[in-house]
C-alpha cells in the first residue's frame, strides 16, 4: 500500500528473484532424475574341466621345479598343550623338500634340537624333545588320537608341495559350485571293496590347488591340508612359479593344527645340507 492508501499491485518478478526460482526448479529437476546405472563386475564363470585336465595341471605343478629349501617356521595348536592358547611356536630352522617324495626338516637349523623330521618316500622319523616325544613308521600310517601324541607327519608336508606324487590311482571327478574335487580310488580285493585314500581340490576360476584330504582305512579325515599364502619364487633357470609359502596341516581326529611358515625360499638351487636326507629310521 502506498502513501495514498492505495494497494500496489506486482506486476512482475525481479530479475534476483526469477534467478532464484529457476535455480531451484534446476536443482529439483536434477534431485529427482533417475540415478545413473552402475555396471556390477560379473563374476568369472567357473568352466568345466576334465579329470585329465586337473591330473595333467598335476603332473605340470610337479614338473615346475624339483627341489625346495627355505627357512620355516612352524606353530602348533593342540588341547594337550598347557598354553592360555593350547598352542606353541617350536621356533624356525631349515626345511628341504626333494620331489617326489623326500623331506627333511631342522628346527633349529644348529644348535639344540626342537624338531627333527625325515622321510626317504616310504619311512619316516620324528623327534620332537620340544613335545617330548618321537615316532616312527611309513608314510600312509593312519593317524589317531593318543595319550601325549602330537602328530606332525613328514608325509603330509612333502605331499602338500607335491600332491602328484599320490597319483597312481583311479581318479573321480566332482564339481561343487566352483570347486572341483578328484577323489583318488583304491580297489582292494580281500575282502573286496573300495577305498579313497586322498582328495585333492582346485578353485575352478584360479585353477589352484584349495585342499588336500587324506583318510584313514575306515574312511574317517586323517589330515587336511590348505595353503593360506602363496608366493612368486624365482627357480634356478630364471622363471617364477607359485610356491606355498603358508601351510595349514590339520589332524582333526586329534584337534591338531600345524601351521609353516616359509621365508627365504630357494628352488632347485645347490642345498645348503650336503646331504639332507638321511635315513629315516636313523636317530640324528
């Protein structure tokens, strides 16, 4: 109203004003638009192999270097261990692995004897004054719980850098999602009838080997071996491979867990033992 008292009427919006009203509007506008669409990454699709495709990446695996030595470390875990945790680390030494089938393990590499493993491919030995205990015997001895036993079986670590070497059996094929799974059959004729002795499991993406089960003759788990690390190692002619670095053994029958850890890998170079392996039933 004016000074008259006359009402004024608007006849139109500022410039400020409109400038205003439009931005809004804009920024509405853009509010309420559909969002833009995201594009999800497909999972790689696990393709279907044959049997003798996961035995000829066996027999590959096997051929890509021929011996091993490292620094290793090793922890075990087990109920009969009075720790808060039921678990001990037995310190580091020397670990030396020479397909197919032969294994020597030094913990510590000198000095005092913690752990001493040995296996020539058909007996083993092991000390273990850090357990108080030692055993013998061959390499597909079961194993089951005992009084004051802890088992760390030499075959079972050599077995996890070489699984080929437990070939020689019918292999059958299982797909599970993205897993493949060869069960290695045994037919035995008095009394007749069948037995799997080990299982060995690839991811069907990676082609990597997941697990390997080992049973006892009555069927029951004997051991189960998994690789949580894997590493690139440079071998003797100058290519790399992928070597275990990391290996989980576990006796679940038992409720032991054997965990190596490996450092300062070498493959197929000179060894720093002259000669490693010794035999397996000898005492050190």
């Amino acid at each position: 109203m004016d000074g008259t008292g006359t009402r004024r009427k608007w006849t139109g919006w500022t410039v400020p004003a409109m400038m205003a009203l439009l931005s809004a509007a804009a920024c509405l506008a853009g509010c309420q638009a559909p969002p833009e669409r995201v594009e999800v990454p497909r999972r790689p699709l696990a393709v279907r192999r044959s049997v003798n495709f996961w035995i000829d990446a066996l027999r590959d695996n096997d051929l890509a270097w021929a011996t091993l030595q490292a620094r290793c470390e090793v922890r075990i875990s087990n109920p009969q261990i009075n720790t808060p945790t039921n678990s001990v680390t037995l310190g580091s030494g020397l670990l030396v692995v020479k397909k197919p089938d032969l294994v020597y393990l030094r913990i510590p590499h000198k000095g005092t004897l913690k752990v001493r493993l040995a296996g020539n491919g058909e007996l083993y030995r092991a000390e273990l004054p850090a357990l108080s205990d030692s055993f013998d015997g061959r390499y597909g001895d079961p194993v089951e719980p005992q009084p004051g036993r802890i088992h760390i079986m030499p075959a079972d670590i050599v077995h996890a850098f070489s699984p080929a070497s437990l070939l020689g059996r019918a292999p059958v094929l299982h797909d599970v999602e993205q897993i493949s799974r060869v069960s290695l059959v045994e037919w035995e004729s008095d009394p007749p009838a069948v037995r799997i002795p080990a299982a060995i499991s690839f991811d069907r993406i990676s082609e990597a080997i997941t697990t390997i089960e080992k049973y006892n003759a009555d069927g029951a788990i004997r051991s189960v071996v998994t690789y949580p690390r894997r590493e690139l190692v440079e071998t003797g002619v100058g290519r790399s491979v992928q070597v275990p670095t990391a290996i989980l053994i576990d006796y679940p029958m038992e409720r032991t867990r054997v965990l190596l850890r490996l450092e300062a890998v070498k493959l197929d170079q000179l060894l720093d033992e002259e000669s490693p392996f010794k035999d397996a039933t000898e005492a050190p």
